[in-house]
C-alpha cells in the first residue's frame, strides 16, 4: 500500500493519513459486506486519494474567487443610502428645532446624550414626573410631525 501511495500524486493529505483513514473505514464496515479484504482496503485508498484531489482542485478554484471577493467587497453605503439618511437626519435637526423649548432640552438630554431622569431634572430645575412629560409629550411632537409630512 505505501509503494502504491508513493506513485500517486497525493494533495494536502499524507501516506500515513490514507493508510489511517483506511484502517478505520474497514473497523466500521460489516463483515458480510467485505468479500476480499485486501482489494476492499485498495479500493478505500483509491477513492481517498481521488476525494482528496477533489477537494484540493475545488480549494484551489474557490479560494482565488474568495480573496477576490474579500478584496472587492467595499462595506461603505452606496450613495441612495447616504443621501436618504442624511435627508432622515436633517428632517429630524429641523423637527427638533421647531419643538417647544422645555420639550426639546429634555427630549434630547434624554434620547441623544443618554442622561438619566434624575440628572435631567436635577439639570433643568423641574422634578421627575416633569421630565417623563417633557419627553412623552417631545416623542408625541415628533410622531405627529413625522404623520403629517407623511
């Protein structure tokens, strides 16, 4: 089995790793499917070596389209996308300037500088239950805004 092995062309796998992988495919067969152990053990290593040729050609196929792929593949939004976010966001700056005063500097303390309620009402001089009204009443302002441009 060696000297045949070492005629055939063998792609990322070794003489001992066939011999192995053969040794372990005739423990799990059945007895009663093995006629002739020796031609049964051959037969193994042929289709080895021909599985792994395989998939050596099939990675080396994949693996140029693959690098290609990572190399051309650009992460960056296409332009559609960059000006409908920006014109988002510019219809959000306009909305938030056109709310009420006590509504806005809460609204945004809360929703765009992450502060919490207390922090908030401790800033603005207002108490808790002020601030919750602030931003349900600024998040109103906004949904109704955003239903009558609609």
């Amino acid at each position: 089995m060696r000297s045949w092995l070492g005629t055939v062309p063998l792609h990322g796998v070794t003489r001992d790793d066939i011999i192995q992988e053969c040794y372990a495919r005739l423990c799990t067969a059945k007895p009663r499917d093995i006629q002739d152990g020796r031609a049964f053990f051959f037969r193994c290593a042929r289709n080895l070596v021909i599985e792994h040729g395989r998939r050596a050609k099939l990675y080396t196929l994949i693996q140029p389209v693959h690098d290609m792929e990572e190399q051309l593949a650009d992460a960056s939004p296409d332009p559609e996308q960059v000006y409908a976010s920006r014109k988002k966001l510019d219809w959000l700056k306009q909305k938030l300037n056109d709310m009420p005063q006590p509504y806005r500097n809460t609204f945004i303390l809360r929703k765009l500088y992450d502060c919490d309620q207390d922090d908030i009402a401790t800033r603005l001089g207002i108490s808790r239950r002020s601030v919750e009204r602030h931003i349900a009443t600024g998040l109103a302002y906004l949904l109704k805004a955003r239903s009558d441009d609609s």
